[in-house]
C-alpha cells in the first residue's frame, strides 16, 4: 500500500511540475484538482467521482447529437411543402452518406472504425484504450449521416462516443485495466441513458454486451454515470426529441397469444435483418469501387429507397409515434401512396414495403460510407412489425386487439434479436413508456424473440466474426484469457539446431555444452527436417557399444506436429494434448525453423492472467 500511494504521489508532483512549467498549454486547472483528489480519496469514492464527471460529459454530447439531428429533421420534414420534400428525399441522403465519407477520407484519415464492435475489439484486444479521436468524430460523421436522412441510428456512435471519453478519463489519471474498462462501460452507459432517457436499459447495455466476459464488483460508477445521463437527457432535451411514449393498454392475460405470435414473428423478422445486413457488407465490399464511389453508389440507393418510402428517411422514430398515437395516414401523406386510395390493404402492404426495405436502408446507409447503428433501425422496424401485426388481426376480424402495446412489445422483440440483447430492449420499453406492468408481454416477446435469434447463429452475426479470430471477449471465459496471450511471446528464440548432417559425437559436445533438452535438425539453408530429445540422445550417451559415427539425421524424429506463428495459443494447447508432448517446433511458411514452443510456458502464462484477472 506505501509503494502504491508513492507512486501516486510522484506522479502528481510530476504533474505538478509539468503544470508549473508548461502552463495551462499541457495541465488544466481542474485536472490539478482532479489529481489531488486521486490522491486524497480512496479508490471507490474516486470511481464514483469519475462516474459522475464521465457520465455528465458523456450524456452531454448524447444531448448535443441528438438536439442537432432533430432539428436538421425537424426542418426538412415539417417545414417544407411535399413537392420539396421530394428533393430533399433525393438530395439529403444521398449527400450525408458521402459527406461522411468525405470527412472520414479528410479529417480522420480514413479510419472509420465504428458500431459496438469497435468498443469490444478496444476492450479485449487494447487494454481498454480508446483513441481520443474517437470523443468526436462519432459525433461529426453520425450527425452528419442520420441528420440529412441516413437510415440509421445514432445510439451506438453515442455509446462509441461515452466510451471513448470514460477511457481518456481514466488514462488521464493513469488508471488500471480494470478501471479504465468500467470508466469505458459507465461512459457508454450515459450516452445509451441519455439517448433513450433510459438508465436502467443503459446499465443492463454495459452488463449485457460490453462487459461480456469481464467480471466486476464494482458497479455504482456505471449507475451514477446512467443517472447523470438520464437527468440531462431530461433537462435538456425537448418533450418531442425525447424517446417516449404515453398511451397504452392494460396488460390482460387474456392477450398473451397474441404476444406469443409476435414473439415468434419479431424473431424471424430479426434474422431477417441481419441476414440482409450480412448480404449487403458482402456486396458493398465486393464492388471494384473507390470509397468515394461506393459512399456515391449507396447514397443513390438510399435517396431512391426514401422517395419512395419516406418512412426510411433518418431514425424513424417520429413514425412509431404515429403508431401509438393513431395517426397512420400520417406515415402515407409524404409519399407516392398518397395518391391510393387509403385503405386498410393499402396500410398494410405499404408497411409490408417499408419493413422489407428497412434492413436494406440501414445496411446501404451503414456500409457503403455513412455513420449509425442498428439500435434505432431495430425499434423502428419492431414498432412497425407490432402495429402491422395488429392491423392484419383486426383485418381478419379480432377485436380489442391491444394495438398500442404490440407496438411497445415488438420494438422491444426486434431489438432483443438484432443486437442479442433482451434485457437491454425490455428495460428499454418498460422506462420509455413507463410500461412496467408489460414487463410479462415484454419478456415474452423479446425472449422469444432472442432465443430464435441464438437458435440461428449463438452469438450475434456482427460479432461473430471478431469472436472467432478472439478479436473481443465472450462469456467463455477461459477462452477469452487464451486469446489475450500472444503466440510470438512463447517461441524460444533461442532453441539450438544442429545440422542433419552432424555425427553423433557433435551432438554430444552440443548437449555438453548446451541447455536445452530438444534439438531442432535442420538442413543448410536451416530447414527443418527433426527433432531430438535427451530421451532419444540418451542410449548413445551411456552405451560405449553404440555406433556414434552415424549422423544425426539417421537417429532424428519427426516431430509429431508442426507450429506456425499465426497459431493461436488455444489452437496450440489443442495440439498439444493431441500429440501428449511438451515441446513443439515452429516454423515459417517456407518451413525455415523459427524455435520451440513449451507448454509448460503457455500454462505459466494463462495462470499468471488468471491471477491478474482474478485480483
């Protein structure tokens, strides 16, 4: 503990001096402060002090990105007469995705990793560092995506954004790991409260899907950080911008079969949409394209998918509030249905459209240059899902169909199986639209759905990818402590060789003068051709009668497998207890010997991290 606090208290003096000499150019006042205070108070009261301070500041730019985008919205779509609105359903579109691409190719060079991949790859593969770029650029690329018309949500640049800020946070005041990634998850947890006005659906974001595979105790940082980002989203934001929704019906048992079908519905439309999403990555990237032309070729898919159904034009979230509130022929006024006669077929194959083409919006939005997530596309696609599903039962004749709660209930089952996050999207609904009592129809519904979703793919197929390479951390947790070990750090640099065409006797002097108990035989060009042991040396040593002229090549083995440096780790231990020996070579694609590889290391290692991890 004396070492601990010596060292914290060099590194304020060494701040303190920094501070003196270069002036507020290198220290801020209030980080002086700060640092005192690291000092001065124990870690939990510092933690949530960090909480608060990463809370405020991440919900405050959820506020600002939100604010900023609805006005953009509110303008085009409230403050022109439908025959502009068309231009701008062409024009606005098309130029956010490939301003976006712009700005990235510009100002970010290029580097446009973004969604909650991102967070997850920073977390397992970067100790939880986040590069300060990244506290901005989400905010510019999104707004400017999604604010002229990108079919997309702004929630995960959010979480991107509260994640990047608690990380800076925490590296500022040299930080551990693990507190770095808590600060990381309680700034991701602030952008989610303030965007949806949800704390508790943004805790159970951070449990559910960030801290995967991390285990904590420490929590109150990631609750105080939710309230911080819920009370500003309430205080700042306007009544309209905020996500919530006041009418609705009594939860009755009586209705459950109707959520038992939706459940089932919400998670079949789910694997649709991440099928489609997958399909069109595929495509985007395929194309023998610039990335300026790719962002040009999506943008004119989504300005043409827009102007024919303008529902698809930004978030959506206006929309699924016209559901709750009844007024449908709003949805149809602004686009070329108007000119049908409005009937209830004409509704519904005009939603059967727009959920069809949502996934492919979002995707072409997404992948061909512009900047959002799928949390928005998922509510929007689940509402509309929810109250099509109650237009088709009253159609065929039901009444006291619950209208209004099959809209809360499906947004919340589209989500659960999109982003593989039940919890998340019950508590979402549930705060939202201060629905508790629909937790029974919610869980129902968004269960369901999930289990539908993992029955198809276990774990979400956007991650999926980055979880097979052990890219980011799962709920295996031996795995994930595997993954984080690095093949090239156990590869004996030193291992000796000897020449296949060696005498025995030159084998001895080797083990004479040597310290190893394994021998790589190599050619002239230090190819490998077979390994020896002591154990083979060893009837040559202490039997004068042996033939020690031979050479080494007629007494060497092959070894019973071979290792590459791409070889990871798990794979590694695999083939070790395959082969049921300790020692392994490893070699080069052109079969140059690099050196062995010792088991007994890779176990030392994993019990190493495995204490760390468990401190």
């Amino acid at each position: 503990m004396k070492i601990h606090n010596k060292k914290k208290y060099l590194s304020f003096l060494k701040f303190k001096r920094d501070f003196q000499k270069y002036g507020l150019e290198k220290a801020r006042s209030y980080e002086l402060i700060l640092h005192w205070l690291n000092n001065r108070l124990s870690r939990n009261q510092f933690l949530v002090l960090s909480g608060i301070l990463v809370g405020c500041t991440a919900g405050l730019a959820g506020v600002i990105l939100k604010t900023l985008v609805h006005n953009i919205h509110n303008f085009i779509t409230t403050k022109v007469h439908f025959e502009y609105q068309i231009l701008f359903y062409i024009v606005f579109p098309f130029l956010g995705i490939v301003l976006t691409t712009m700005i990235v190719l510009t100002l970010f060079k290029g580097q446009d990793r973004k969604g909650i991949g991102a967070i997850l790859y920073e977390i397992a593969q970067n100790s939880s560092i986040v590069a300060s770029v990244k506290m901005y650029s989400q905010v510019i690329q999104s707004a400017v995506t999604v604010g002229l018309g990108g079919s997309a949500g702004l929630e995960s640049p959010i979480a991107v954004t509260g994640a990047a800020i608690g990380s800076n946070y925490a590296q500022t005041y040299r930080l551990s790991y693990k507190e770095r990634t808590l600060l990381l998850a309680a700034g991701a947890t602030a952008g989610i409260a303030s965007a949806f006005n949800a704390p508790i659906a943004g805790i159970m974001f951070a449990f559910e899907i960030l801290l995967t595979g991390v285990v904590f105790t420490d929590f109150i940082p990631l609750v105080v950080a939710a309230v911080c980002g819920s009370l500003l989203s309430r205080i700042l934001l306007q009544e309209d911008v905020l996500f919530r929704f006041y009418t609705r019906e009594a939860f009755n048992y009586k209705n459950v079969p109707y959520y038992l079908i939706l459940g089932l519905v919400t998670g079949l439309y789910a694997r649709y949409f991440v099928i489609i999403s997958q399909k069109v990555e595929h495509f985007i990237k395929g194309l023998q394209l610039s990335r300026m032309r790719k962002a040009m070729f999506g943008g004119a898919v989504l300005s043409l998918l827009c102007v024919l159904f303008p529902p698809l034009f930004g978030e959506g979230y206006e929309t699924v509030k016209a559901f709750t509130n009844g007024n449908t022929h709003s949805i149809i006024e602004n686009s070329f249905f108007r000119y049908f006669e409005i009937g209830d077929w004409t509704i519904i194959v005009f939603l059967i459209l727009v959920l069809l083409l949502k996934a492919f919006a979002t995707s072409f939005t997404i992948f061909s240059g512009g900047n959002g997530g799928n949390f928005a596309p998922s509510l929007f696609a689940g509402g509309t899902l929810g109250y099509l599903f109650a237009l088709v039962c009253q159609h065929i004749g039901f009444t006291d169909v619950p209208v209004t709660n099959l809209v809360l209930v499906g947004m919340a089952g589209a989500m659960s199986g999109v982003l593989y996050a039940p919890l998340t999207a019950i508590f979402l609904i549930a705060e939202s639209s201060f629905g508790y009592d629909l937790f029974i129809p919610l869980m129902i519904v968004s269960v369901m759905s999930y289990l539908i979703a993992k029955w198809f793919s276990p774990i979400s197929p956007e991650l999926k990818s980055l979880a097979d390479e052990g890219k980011i951390l799962t709920n295996k947790h031996d795995k994930n402590l595997l993954f984080a070990l690095r093949t090239e750090d156990f590869i004996d640099q030193y291992s000796q060789t000897i020449n296949e065409n060696a005498s025995v006797t030159e084998l001895f002097e080797m083990v004479k003068n040597g310290d190893k108990n394994i021998f790589a035989v190599v050619d002239e060009n230090r190819k490998l051709k077979g390994v020896l042991t002591l154990d083979d040396i060893r009837p040559y040593l202490f039997n004068k009668e042996m033939d020690v002229s031979q050479l080494v090549i007629q007494i060497m083995k092959t070894p019973p497998a071979i290792l590459h440096r791409d070889n990871k780790p798990l794979d590694i231990l695999q083939t070790f207890d395959d082969t049921g020996v300790w020692n392994l070579p490893v070699v080069s694609e052109n079969n140059d010997f690099i050196g062995f590889i010792s088991k007994s290391s890779i176990l030392m290692s994993y019990r190493q991290l495995l204490k760390e991890y468990s401190d």
